[in-house]
C-alpha cells in the first residue's frame, strides 16, 4: 500500500478516536455510493454528522481541509441525501472536516463543525 494511502488509513482511525472520546456514534465508515465515498458517517445529539477525514504530514502547501474541494462536497452530498432516503430517516444533517496534520509521529487534529452545508 503506498504511503499515502497508509496515512489516510491511520488519520481515519484517529478521527475515528478523536469522535468517539467526543461521544459520537460512528454508524459507518468508507460508505461508498457511485462515485463518492463518505468517510465517516455518525450519530450526535440526534443529528447525522458527515464527516470527511483529511490529512497530510506537512501543511508547507496546503492545509488538509483545504483538500475539500466543491466537486468533492457535491459527491458527498449527493451520497447522504441517498444515505438518509434509503434509511427512511427524518434528520438533521450536519457536514463536518476533520484536518489532521502528522508532524514527528504526534498528530494534530482541527474538527471543523458544519464546514459547509447543502447549498454549494
């Protein structure tokens, strides 16, 4: 696996961590629908919370979050509104980014709450 992908794995089960301590219910990781892959969906405070995991292991160009693109956000809107339909719930929907920069084996972790929403 290359090096990147293993990167994104560890930051994942980090965030995944971090939420958990936090009190989240994670309900599913890596859901994928056609194109888009939604990296962690969870249960908050009767909310759904979608969050996107982004990492790097320097910020010298850009920072992880910024790696969030508008067509990227579009696919994952899409994916939930599928997610939520197919489910049958009524619920709050929440957007969440989860940066997190590796330096020196010690990871740094910005939880960005409702970093963008259904309007794009």
């Amino acid at each position: 696996m290359a090096l990147h992908n293993d990167l994104g794995k560890e930051a994942e089960n980090e965030a995944v961590t971090y939420l958990i301590s936090k009190g989240y219910d994670i309900l599913e990781k890596n859901w994928r629908y056609k194109k888009a892959e939604v990296d962690i969906i969870t249960l908050y405070k009767e909310e759904l919370v979608i969050v996107e995991v982004k990492a790097r292991s320097s910020d010298l160009f850009i920072n992880p979050e910024d790696a969030v693109t508008p067509a990227k956000r579009k696919r994952i809107i899409e994916a939930v509104n599928y997610y939520v339909i197919d489910k049958d719930w009524n619920v709050n929907v929440r957007f969440d980014i989860i940066s997190l920069l590796k330096k020196r084996e010690k990871w740094t972790i910005n939880h960005i709450e409702d970093a963008f929403d259904i309007l794009l």
